[in-house]
C-alpha cells in the first residue's frame, strides 16, 4: 500500500469545471479547486477569504432596478452614480452625498426605467469622461453632459452639438429644400414629405446648388458696399470701403490681401484714395464673411411632413432661398436613426458610435463635428468613418487604446491612422475587423494592455490583445478551464487592480464570479474563477471606484435582498481582507453589514433595521458570538462589547480537485485510498473545518493553546496545522474540503497532505 505525500502548494487555477475533473494531465490540474466559494485565489498562489461587503444604503426605490458608473475627478477622489429612473445620485467618500441639508443630492435626467435595462439585463448607459465633464449616451435620448460645477453639484445639460455630423448628401434631385431667409429665424418647405416631430432638436446642413452667380475676388476689382465675392467656396460681403477724398473718383476697389478668414470681417487692402494712382479710389474695402457654400440651422418645431422651422447658425447661400436645393442632409443621429450609444475619448477626438457609424469630433473641439473648416476639410476636421462588413453588426462598446477598439455584435474591430506617424483624420484613417466573435452590450475593461469583453452570449469572458510575433489580435476564452461559472450569462463587469487583479462578473441569475487575473506574455498566465455566493442576496450591478486614500481599488454592488418579506436594493461596498497591520477586531467578513465601535461597551446593538428578521453573524472584539435574529432592530449580545461587527454570514470552502498522489503501478485515479492526515499552512488565520467534501463530522482546527487567556479570542495564527484525527476513512477520490462558518480571516497557503493508495487494481 504505496504511501505519498503530495504539497499542493498554489490555488491560483481557481474553480475548475467538473468536465476536466479526470484531467490530471493538464498544467493547471494541480493548482486549481474543484469548488471555491467566497476565496480568492492569490496571484502570489494562496487562497484567501474575501471580505465582507458593508451596507452603505438603501437605493431611492427598491422597487426600481438601478446602475452604477464611476465617475472618477482624481486618483484619491471618486463619485460613484447610482442611475435610478429618471434620477442620478451620488457616493462619496464611503457615503451618500448629501445637501447643506442632509437629503441626497439629485440630478433629474430623462432616463426611465425601461431605458435603463436591455432586454438581455445589462445596462444601456455608457459615458465618456474628461476631466469634470462626463459625457452620457443613450440610443433614445440626444447625448447629455453631467457637469461636476463643485464637490458637491452636478448640473445635467443636453450635449450642443455643432457643424454636424451628417449623413451622405441627398441623391434624388427632385427633393428640394427651400428656406424662407438666410439668417435668424426661418422656415423650410420640402418637395417631398420628408419631415417628421422625430428630428425635432437636429440639425440640417443646406448646400448652394451652384455659386457661378457670384463673381470671383481678384485684385484692382470695382466694388460697392453689398457687393458679393467668392474665393474659392468662401463668399464674402462687402460692408466698407475706404474714405472717398476725389468726387471724381468715387468707386472703391479690392486690394491685394486675398481674404481667406472664416469669421467675421477683414480688410483686402488699407483702404486709402492714392493720389496720382490714375482713375482708382481706395484701394482696400472689409469684406464680412457669409458662408463656404453651404450652411446648417437648428430644427426647432415640425410643423408638417413637408415643412419645419428651424434658427440658422450662421448665414445660409441666398441663392438657396430664391432656387432651393437638392444638396441636402439631415444629421447623422435623430430620435428616428437613433442617438448616439456609446462614446470615448481618442487621439484628441470625442467619437460617437451608433450602428455601423463613427463620428470623431473636430480635435480638441469636443462638441464640434464639422467635416470642413469651413470650405475644406483639414487634418483637425471632423471624421465620418462606416464599418464595412458583410454583416450588418451594431456597435456594442468602444475603447480607447492606442487605437480605438470596437466591439459590435458580430466581430471586432481596430480604428487607427494609415500612416502612423501622421495624425488621425478623415484621409488618415482605417477600420479593419480583426475577430469575428461577437460583444455584448457589455463595456469591456482593461487589464494592462489586455482588453476583456463578454462574447455576445453573455456566457464567455475574452480577452484581447495584439500579438507582436504575428501581427494580429488573437483572443482566448477564459472561461474555458470552467466554462459553467458564466452559465446564466454576465450582465456586468468591473476590474479591481488594487490589491489584487480580479475582473468581477455579475451574472444574470445574480451570482458574483471573479477572476484573477495576470497574464503577460512569457512571464505569467494566471486566470482563476471564483464564486461568492450570498445569503439572501442577488448582486445586479457592479462598479469598482478607488478608495479614499488612493492604496486599493473598491468593489461596490447593488445587491436586492428580500427583508422583512419586501423586496430591498442596497448600496454595498465590499471591505478588503484584514491586512498584515490590522488586528483581529477589524476582520470584517460579514455580508450588508455594519460596525459599532465604543466606547462606551454596549450589549445591544441598535441600527439594524436593514436586517430586520434576519440571522446575523458577530464579531465582538475579535470573537466570534453566537448567531442573533435582528428584531426591531436591534440584536443583544452575551457580554458587553466595545468593537462589534454585524451582518448576513458569508461563509467560505475550498474543495481540491481529485488529488493525483501516484501509485506503484501508476496512476492513484480510480483507486480507493484514504487520507491519513493534513497539514494546512495558513497565514494570520482563525476558524475553520477540514475534512472530504462529504464529511458528516469534518475536523475542527484547534488555534487556542492553554496559555491563552480565555476571556479574549485567540491570536491570529501563522504556520503548520496539523488536521488530526482526519475525520474520514478509504474512499474512491482524495479530494480536501475546508470551510469557515465563521466571520474570521483565512489565508491558506498550501495543504500538505499523506495519501494510502490501495494498488488492487
């Protein structure tokens, strides 16, 4: 009977599906767990408890489903969103902000609640921020910026798109538009019944058919106040000329400054009468620029399908009003083709995306979306860019990197410049579809140079990045190793690089999964799933913002509870891991939960209403306490106590996988052996049982040593701890369990344990 010791030493696989449960043969086989439930997998390699989550609040309804999206002012202050139907609130600082009076500051917004959830549970809101300015897009709703004006106001304003972006020019030349004036106020009557309530808010470009009627500027030309002149597609208007000093000579004339301004007015000469110049007045009149061609005004009012009233922006070709013109187009988004959905921040540029369309800003002019300045279009104009494919795939989520990555629901894409080292513009640019595998309407995050996005599915979690060897973007599914953690599909996303690298998922069945992950090419390949189930909890929305002193990253939820039998939506934060310099009193591993800290010492806890009728888990100066039912809210406890957290327990368990131990004639598979005992090497730990997954008596690990005083819990504990006796005898499978049912921290570093394998086969 073959006798072997096997260290299982790193848990930094993670939970691996039980499909691969007889693949001993694979790298990470003995790394990972067969159930990992409320433990992070380290990418150091040990397993550790995550910490609980703390109750902020309560949402304004709970009976409304509701977002979160950080909005992030600096690296020590962040304000995460909470949007409700048509309402946005703020948190701060671990807390709600609050008014000079107390009540919940509030910014009105036009999203109800059928606007906020997709049909497939994910959120339909994405934003773009610059500085204290964060743009907000909806696909029915014309873009809006939330203005932080201090640290304690936000103001909401509908975005003041200028210039454009607009469709392709008309192509039917029997619909022609004809405004009733040039500037101010005007109507504009179609041939052709093509208005409608829906482009309310839009804009209209309208193009002169044909400027032949205006004379070119040249030199030395006779020209009077009113007169008109072209260079190029720019028309000018003469509104001064110089002093008439000869009666004889009383005709002024252009001069030798060709006028090339776009706005307002500017001489062509300096305008004085030269005596002894022959039949010649002033040479040199103001000329006040008109338009390039062509002009734009604003729909205000419809006011039938074949005419509309609309406030020009600027001035409008005359010749338009007398002729009308089949050179028109309407604005590339409207309440009919649909509102921008998504936007980022790229090469100077703010890009909207809708559809299979892309319009990138004029640079550093984020609201201007002028193709032209203003008769040609210039390495700083505005972009217009179609996905060509042969499919009619939707954008689902844009990322700004070195190039702007796309998602859409069909493939993937990379915009970029042709030339690299020239600026992006509208004769700089490509679009090229690198991946066919298809996004949900989920915003990817980032990890490094990675990008991860959930597959349009929802089911697979993908990562994303450009493989110099051979020039392309490869993508690998990091579900594969488990692909049942996303069974029900994910419905959000956030990544917390600090203190550890995890993507966390929230899935449509309201199931928190994680990931940890840290992969570079050569030097690490760590992707490990875990699962944190909650009592009486489902987690709907996820965001992760950084703490107030900027040292780790912060996971906060919305997590709907039935309390009390109603429906509640609470505000959760999830607390790190007591840290190497904490003591044992501040191990907070309790679910929506709560800390009283004294003095005074109390023996009943008041303030739990949020829990009412709920069993809660204590911890009182570091001890566990027996269980309590909160009524009224409030629990009692056994002795009074000076630092106390309470909340729903979070109890944790790591199963092994089927351990691979050897035998004299192979493989211990398919064998029955026992486990004889196990040393756990834990690291500041307390609490917990061992034994097989199906223990009915598992082993309780003993921390307190006689020297310890009885009144106070015992120390935390680093080291070898022996499991004996091991609870269980033979059995087909070698497979560890240990649990903690107590709110106490755990850091499990390796399990050493001794195998008898019978060789009777």
């Amino acid at each position: 009977m073959p006798k072997a010791a096997p260290a299982l030493v790193t848990f930094d696989a993670g939970e691996l599906s039980p499909l691969l449960g007889g693949r001993i043969d694979l790298a990470k086989y003995p790394n990972a767990c067969s159930r990992m439930e409320n433990f992070i997998p380290l990418i150091q390699g040990p397993a550790q408890r995550r910490g609980g989550t703390r109750f902020v609040g309560e949402v304004k309804n709970s009976a409304d489903r509701v977002w979160l999206i950080k909005f992030q002012v600096a690296e020590t202050l962040s304000y995460l969103l909470e949007f409700g139907p048509l309402y946005i609130r703020f948190y701060v600082n671990h807390g709600q902000l609050v008014d000079g009076g107390g009540a919940p500051v509030e910014v009105v917004t036009p999203y109800n609640s059928a606007m906020l959830t997709a049909a497939d549970g994910t959120c339909r809101i994405r934003v773009a921020q610059s500085a204290d300015t964060m743009y907000i897009f909806h696909p029915d709703v014309w873009p809006q910026k939330l203005v932080r004006t201090s640290g304690t106001t936000f103001t909401l304003q509908p975005m003041q798109m200028s210039g454009g972006p607009f469709r392709d020019l008309n192509l039917n030349p029997n619909i022609i538009l004809t405004p009733t004036g040039t500037t101010g106020a005007v109507f504009v009557n179609s041939t052709s019944g093509i208005f409608s309530p829906q482009y309310n808010g839009t804009l209209l470009l309208l193009q002169s058919k044909d400027l032949s009627a205006i004379k070119p500027w040249a030199t030395m030309q006779a020209v009077g106040v009113g007169n008109m002149r072209r260079v190029g597609s720019r028309v000018y208007k003469c509104t001064g000329t110089g002093p008439i000093t000869n009666p004889d000579r009383p005709q002024a004339y252009t001069g030798t400054l060709t006028p090339t301004h776009t706005d307002g007015k500017a001489w062509d000469g300096d305008g004085v009468d030269i005596v002894g110049d022959g039949d010649y007045g002033p040479i040199g009149v103001e000329w006040e620029y008109q338009h390039s061609s062509y002009g734009v005004l604003m729909i205000d009012a419809y006011v039938s399908p074949t005419q509309i009233s609309g406030t020009v922006q600027g001035v409008l070709p005359a010749d338009i009003v007398t002729t009308g013109t089949a050179k028109w187009a309407l604005q590339l988004f409207s309440n009919i083709d649909g509102w921008p959905e998504h936007g980022a921040f790229w090469r100077k540029r703010l890009w909207l995306g809708a559809g299979r369309r892309l319009a990138g800003s004029v640079s550093n002019d984020f609201d201007n979306f002028a193709e032209k300045d203003p008769d040609e279009a210039t390495a700083d104009s505005a972009i217009i860019e179609t996905l060509d494919s042969e499919q009619i795939n939707n954008i689902t989520w844009m990322v700004p990197s070195e190039n702007l990555l796309l998602g859409t629901n069909g493939d993937e894409w990379i915009i970029g410049p042709i030339q690299d080292s020239q600026a992006v513009s509208a004769s700089n640019i490509r679009a090229d579809s690198k991946t066919a595998n298809g996004s949900r309407g989920i915003q990817p995050v980032k990890v490094g140079e990675r990008l991860l996005f959930v597959q349009n599915s929802g089911r697979k979690l993908r990562d994303y990045v450009y493989d110099y060897t051979s020039n392309s973007y490869p993508s690998t599914d990091t579900t594969k190793l488990n692909p049942g953690i996303t069974k029900t599909g994910i419905i959000d996303l956030a990544y917390q690089q600090e203190p550890n690298s995890i993507v966390w998922a929230a899935r449509t069945d309201g199931l928190l999964v994680g990931v940890t992950y840290d992969r570079e090419q050569e030097r690490s390949d760590i992707y490990g799933w875990h699962r944190h189930p909650m009592i009486n909890g489902a987690v709907e929305a996820i965001e992760t913002i950084p703490s107030p002193n900027g040292t780790t990253d912060e996971l906060w939820m919305v997590v709907r509870r039935v309390i009390n039998g109603q429906t509640k939506r609470y505000v959760e934060r999830m607390e790190p891991p007591l840290d190497d310099e904490q003591p044992i009193w501040e191990s907070f591993y309790v679910d929506c939960g709560l800390t009283y800290r004294g003095p005074p010492f109390v023996t009943v806890i008041t303030g739990l209403g949020h829990l009412e009728g709920q069993t809660v888990d204590i911890l009182v100066d570091g001890a566990a306490h027996p269980r309590r039912v909160v009524s009224g809210g409030v629990i009692e406890l056994q002795a009074p106590a000076s630092i106390v957290h309470v909340g729903l327990p979070a109890p944790c368990r790591l199963d092994t996988t089927d351990i691979e131990a050897g035998a004299a004639n192979g493989t211990s598979q398919g064998k029955t052996k026992r486990i004889t005992n196990v040393v756990l090497r834990l690291y500041r730990t307390l609490g917990g049982k061992v034994g097989s997954p199906d223990s009915v008596t598992p082993a309780e690990l003993n921390f307190r040593k006689p020297s310890d005083r009885m009144d106070q819990p015992p120390p935390l504990f680093s080291g070898d701890m022996p499991a004996e006796p091991w609870p269980d005898g033979y059995q087909g499978h070698a497979v560890m369990s240990y649990v903690n049912d107590q709110p106490l921290p755990v850091t499990l570093l390796a399990l050493y344990p001794i195998i008898e394998t019978q060789d009777d086969r």
